[in-house]
C-alpha cells in the first residue's frame, strides 16, 4: 500500500500553533513512511471563511518547510462530489429530511438529560417530518450491537463509541445548505485515495461517524492517529475562536522545536540551524517515536 497522508486546515484564519503540531506530526509521518503528503483547504462552510485565509496558511506552510506532494485541494470546488455521495446514500434509503430546529432538538435534549438517557439526537423525524419542512439531511445510524464502532488509533490505542446512544443520526447536509464536516471529510478522503489521516484529538469523536460513513458508502476507511492538542493556561484546547495567535514566518525553527517537544520527539531541536536540518532529525526521531509506541502496544 501506498502511502498518502494529508493536512487539512480550514480557512477561518492564519495558522496558529496548535495547528502546527496537527500539520507537523501528519508531515513526519508522510515522510517517514516514504509517502505522499497532501494539503486540503476545507473552505466548506462559507460563513466561517475567512478571505485570504487560506492564501496565507500555504504562504506559512512553505515557511515552515512543508511542502505539499501535489496542487492543494479546494473543498469549495468539490460541490458536485458531495451531491453525488448524498444522492447515492438516498438510493439506499440509509437518509432521510430532518425539519427539526436548533432549539427544538435542544429541548429534546434537555428533556431526555432529565430522565437520565442519552443526549444523542433523539431520532425525531426518522419516520417523517410530521407537517415540518425540511430542514437538513441525516444519516440514519444502525441500533443494538451494529451501533458500536471499534476502532484502534495510531496513538490513543483502542476506541470505541456507540452511534445510536452516544451520537444518534447525524447530519450531512445542514438547514443553512452547508455541506457538513463529516460527509465532506469522508468523500475527500476517498477520491484523493487517504490511506493515513494525522490529526488533533479533538477531531476523535467524528472517527467512529465517518468509518460508519465509509461503510455506507463502500470506500476503504485510513488508518487513524490523533496527537494531543495543544491547551492554553486554563487548559481549553488553542483556537482561533479562544484568542490564539497566528504563527511568526520569521521563527519557524523555535516554533518548530516547541511543536516536536509537544509531540514527545527525542532530539535536540536546539541544534538545528536549517530547516532541512531539523526536519530530517524530526522525520527520524518520529519513526522512532512510533516504532516504540507499537512495541508497546
């Protein structure tokens, strides 16, 4: 097999370092597997696009000296694909129209916490919209033992999450006529032929409903490892949307020596006065990394 890794940022704003690590750590592992690196912009969801965004992140990438294998990829010029997918999932009855709104599901939700149940989406409209119209789309996820989706991350080890009491169906495109996150993901990733996704471990808990989705849709699902995020002082995960600054092009070796120590690699980043340098180190001390991590394992 070969392999195909790939970064995939969305444009709501310059890089900052948290986004780094996710960007290092799938770029040392592209390299260390002999492999092919890819870039993504996930420009999807228009409203939270920002212009220019997007620009500046390959702008700060090269900086970083971490160049894609092949031609970035736009979501935004991929509407026809998430068309085809969701038209294909209609055919097999595995969707349906959801008319539920925000606030509707939210007390749902509310009332189902106060009988101690699930607050997975309560299933509202599966069997029709009930005189409401039609709002978004929802895959409809499997019951009893089918629900449980088992996974082994690269890095946290065994995962497991159950669809039906833990996410319910989920959404594949929204009320707004945004395509969502996930069915977008997973259809990416099949045409550019992924074969190992690299990314933060907040991004884990869509994992088990994008290898559903993969089912469903009768593509091969990648091999998975999500590093740890990267928190600020009161211990939130670094965003854009908590303050996070965007990354310096005139530092990248100290910023990339902080990003390697968040990942655990044993090398003196102080050494390194080339970009080549310090990567080559890196590649090799990820390899090493990793190889102990599975004995381990």
């Amino acid at each position: 097999m070969t392999y195909r890794g790939r970064f995939a940022p969305s444009p709501t704003g310059p890089l900052h370092f948290g986004s780094l690590v996710s960007a290092l750590a799938s770029w040392l592992d592209a390299r260390a597997h002999g492999g092919t690196w890819l870039v993504r912009i996930e420009d999807i969801d228009g409203p939270r696009t920002v212009p220019g965004a997007a620009e500046e992140i390959l702008t700060t990438l090269d900086h970083f000296g971490m160049h894609a294998d092949e031609p970035p990829l736009w979501q935004s010029h991929r509407i026809a694909r998430y068309q085809e997918a969701l038209e294909q999932l209609k055919a097999t009855g595995l969707i349906y129209p959801c008319g539920c709104t925000r606030k509707e599901i939210a007390d749902s939700l509310l009332h189902t916490h106060a009988r101690n149940t699930t607050l997975a989406y309560p299933g509202t409209c599966r069997n029709g919209l009930h005189g409401k119209p039609a709002r978004a789309w929802r895959l409809r996820v499997p019951d009893g033992d089918t629900a449980v989706i088992t996974f082994e991350d690269r890095w946290q080890g065994k995962q497991t999450q159950n669809l039906a009491t833990e996410v319910g169906d989920f959404v594949l495109k929204r009320a707004d006529d945004q395509w969502a996150y996930q069915l977008a993901v997973v259809v990416d990733d099949a045409d550019a032929n992924i074969t190992h996704i690299v990314r933060g471990a907040d991004l884990m808990d869509s994992t088990a409903r994008q290898i559903y989705l993969q089912r469903c849709l009768d593509v091969p699902t990648p091999a998975y490892l999500h590093v740890p995020v990267v928190t600020n002082d009161q211990g939130e995960k670094l965003s854009k949307q908590n303050g996070a600054t965007a990354l310096d092009n005139d530092k990248p070796l100290e910023t990339l020596g902080a990003a390697a120590r968040h990942l655990g690699l044993e090398m003196g980043v102080e050494e390194h006065t080339t970009l080549d340098s310090f990567h080559a180190a890196a590649t090799a001390a990820w390899a090493k990394h990793m190889g102990m991590r599975v004995q381990r394992n």
